[in-house]
C-alpha cells in the first residue's frame, strides 16, 4: 500500500489521465452525512497533491446540512489530510475532462487516520476480519426520487414522473425524458458495476442497483452512485432525493445492504453444501450479532429526523430486530440463494444513510456476534425487540453500545451523535405546516 504513495506513481497515473485528455482530478471523500466533499486539482499538480495529501478543514466533518459547525468551544479549526486512494480514479463519462479520486483522510503528519473519518472506520473494521481470515463482501442497493423544481408546486418541487402503478414499469412511459437511462449507462461506464435500473413502487421512485465486491470498494461505489445521481440530475434539470421519505402520499426510499464473507481460499464462508441448509455456522453468528447492535445500528442505518417517518408497522422499512428466510418484512433476510449466492440482506437502512458507514457498523456488529459464537432468536419471532421510533432514541442506544464505539472511534461516534443532536434540536424548534394547517384556523 505505501507504494501508492510515492510521488512518482501519482505522476505516472497524471501522465496517463493527461493524455487520455483529463485536466482536473476532483478528490473527494464522504463526510458523516454520507455527502461527497473535495477540491479540483489541475492534473499538473496531482502528483504532488497525492504525495503530500491535500489540506482540508477539519470543521468540514462536524458542519450540519444548514452550514453549522457543530463543534466543541475548544476547536481550533485545524487541517486533516485528504490523500487520494489510487486506486478509486475514474474518469467521469458526462465531463471526459474529469477523473474522479476517493481520498482517505488522515493526521496532518500521515501517521494515523482521521479518527472521525467514516471510510477509516470501514477500512479498520475490515483488517480485523483479515486478521481472521476472511474478507467482507457488499452490495448496495438504494432508492431514490427525481423531482423537478417548481416554485408553484408545495415545498418548490414537483415530482418528474407523477402516475400511479409504474413499478417496474420502464420506458419513457416512466422515464420520459430518458434521464434514468443515461444514468444507468454512465455508471456502468463510470465503473460502478450497474446492473439494472427500473422505477420503483412510489411515484417518481427509481432505483439503480450496482454489483457486489470487496466491501470497501462496495462502499466506495454505493457513495459514488449518490454522487453520480445527484450530479446527472442536475445537469438533466432534475433534483434526486435520497432522502427517506419526502411524500406524505407515497411510501419511502430504503439502502439495503447484502453482506458476505470470503474465506481465504476464495470459497463463500457463509455457504456449507454439507449443512442441511446450505450454510455455514457463521452465517447465523453474523445474525446473531447484527440484531444484538440493532437498535443502535439504527442511528446509522436511518440518520435523519425523516428516516422514522418511512418506518411503520407491516411495510417494506422494518421496525423489529427481527430475520427471516426471504422475508421482506424483516430487519434481516436470508435470500434463497446458495452456495457463492448465500448472504444476508439488511433491509433497515434509509436511503439518507451514508453507505461507508452502515457498512462499517454492520460489520462491526456482525464480527461481534462471530468472535462470541452468538445464536440468533427463531427466524420471524414476534417478540423480536421493537427498533428505536425516533433518531434521538437511536442515538441514545448508539452512544451506549459500546462495542460499536469502539469498533467505529469514539471520536468518530462522538461527532456523528453531536451533529444529529444538533439536528434535532433545530427540528424541534421550527413551526412546520402541519402544525399551521392544524391550529391556525381553529385556535
């Protein structure tokens, strides 16, 4: 891995994008909302950006979605160093004269990660299943909506597509400018191993899924699918939400997850042909451990104040630390698949989570349940613990689960709890239209 480092690579990779016609690399990284931050550099000066790491503001990784730095009175404002992962560079295929680079963010003298770094917490959590042997793998799948703006409309949005019963319907019947096709193919040519793309049950819901792989390159793709959306949308005129649910007539967009783990010689370790039913004993230990960690696993997996609006009894958004055998209904479901096909689905995650670290905590509440041999309850118990109703009881069961503190950083654990604190605070105190439309006439 230091290799990557040495100057002389980055300015090879430079040298090569540079005749390829790329004359700006933008290196980006995702903060603790899941939203992609960078800079622009010329490709001139790549080479040495990648060497020396480029400077940011740390403040950037504990500022709201209003432009609030939530820190502590003894902040200094000082530098993280952002250092491109070589290895992530793309070029974007809507602005040829643009590559892509994820970066790790790191101490300004190089010697540890950022501690508040959510692709950090990810890369740490994987070592520690290196250490045993095996390899986690992921596969995002993630719902969002397009809307068009429209300052007549309510909230200045209107939806793009506004029919009912268009699930799985394709064309320009659903798609009528063509907008999510072209979507499809730039992030097949972008390299983000897109596979389909079809609206989804809401109206102007659609959903884009993408191959499985290593899980930090999963992540790295499900937070480049966010970026990509968004930025196409634009371009198209268009606003994507993958926020959870922004209709109060329509049901929500979910991030579910698959996860499995490679043993070293390449085989799936959660498959066992031998098993009566074709799975491994770690398979049910993985289980085990992720409903341990749900109700704080949730404060990540629906990290909004919206998030908890999607969650209702009897929906496709699971509101019980439960599992089943292909049950959609579950927090966990066991797909039919066998063999290299045999995973698990997590099926509580809001589209609005940040892919980078739902990974990160599942897998570190999944290694929990493996080191201690837990065993799951009966699949689609009924007693199965309700999950926290609000994001404020949710970060309560966050800060106390100490397992997963350590696993993804205090410091980082901390600044996640501080930001959505913040956050909700700020709900509590606006006037919403509900509340207008409820008492101003009566009252």
């Amino acid at each position: 891995m230091a290799s990557v480092w040495m100057k002389r690579d980055a300015r090879t990779i430079a040298d090569e994008l540079g005749h390829e016609g790329v004359t700006t690399v933008r290196l980006i990284y995702s903060d603790l909302h899941g939203v992609a931050r960078g800079k622009d550099i010329p490709i001139a000066a790549f080479g040495e950006a990648a060497g020396a790491g480029v400077p940011f503001c740390s403040a950037v990784l504990a500022t709201d979605l209003r432009h609030t730095p939530v820190v502590d009175d003894d902040e200094t404002f000082g530098d993280l160093l952002a250092r491109p992962d070589l290895d992530t560079l793309r070029i974007v295929p809507w602005q040829p004269e643009v590559a892509w680079c994820v970066a790790d963010l790191w101490s300004p003298d190089r010697s540890t990660r950022w501690p508040a770094c959510p692709r950090g917490a990810l890369a740490s959590v994987c070592e520690r299943y290196a250490d045993l042997g095996l390899s986690p793998t992921a596969g995002p799948e993630l719902e969002f909506f397009l809307l068009e703006r429209d300052p007549a409309a309510p909230r200045g949005v209107r939806r793009y597509v506004d029919t009912l019963s268009r699930s799985y319907t394709v064309g320009y019947v659903s798609d009528p400018r063509g907008v999510v096709v072209d979507m499809l193919d730039a992030c097949e040519r972008l390299g983000l191993q897109a596979t389909t793309a079809t609206h989804e049950f809401s109206n102007s819901q659609y959903e884009i899924t993408i191959g499985h792989s290593s899980a930090l390159d999963a992540a790295d793709r499900g937070f480049l699918l966010k970026t990509a959306v968004k930025e196409m949308a634009v371009r198209a005129g268009l606003l994507a939400t993958f926020m959870g649910k922004p209709f109060n007539d329509q049901g929500g967009s979910g991030f579910h997850v698959h996860l499995s783990l490679t043993a070293a010689d390449g085989r799936n370790a959660f498959a066992d042909e031998a098993a009566p039913d074709g799975l491994s004993p770690l398979l049910p230990q993985f289980v085990a451990g992720v409903l341990a960690h749900a109700s704080a696993l949730t404060a990540l997996l629906a990290p909004t104040v919206n998030a908890y609006r999607r969650m209702v009894p009897n929906s496709l958004a699971p509101t019980r630390a439960n599992w089943g055998h292909d049950d959609r209904i579950a927090f966990l479901r066991i797909p039919l698949e066998r063999d290299r096909g045999a995973r698990i689905e997590v099926r509580g995650g809001d589209a609005a989570a940040g892919a980078h670290l739902i990974v990160a905590g599942l897998l570190a509440a999944g290694l929990d349940g493996i080191e201690q041999a837990l065993q799951p309850p009966p699949a689609g118990d009924p007693a199965a613990p309700a999950l926290p109703r609000s994001l404020a009881a949710a970060l309560d069961q966050l800060e106390a689960d100490a397992t997963l503190v350590a696993a993804l950083g205090p410091e980082l654990v901390a600044t996640f709890v501080r930001l959505k604190r913040f956050e909700i605070e700020r709900f509590n105190a606006w006037v919403s239209d509900w509340e207008l439309d409820e008492y101003a006439d009566h009252l």
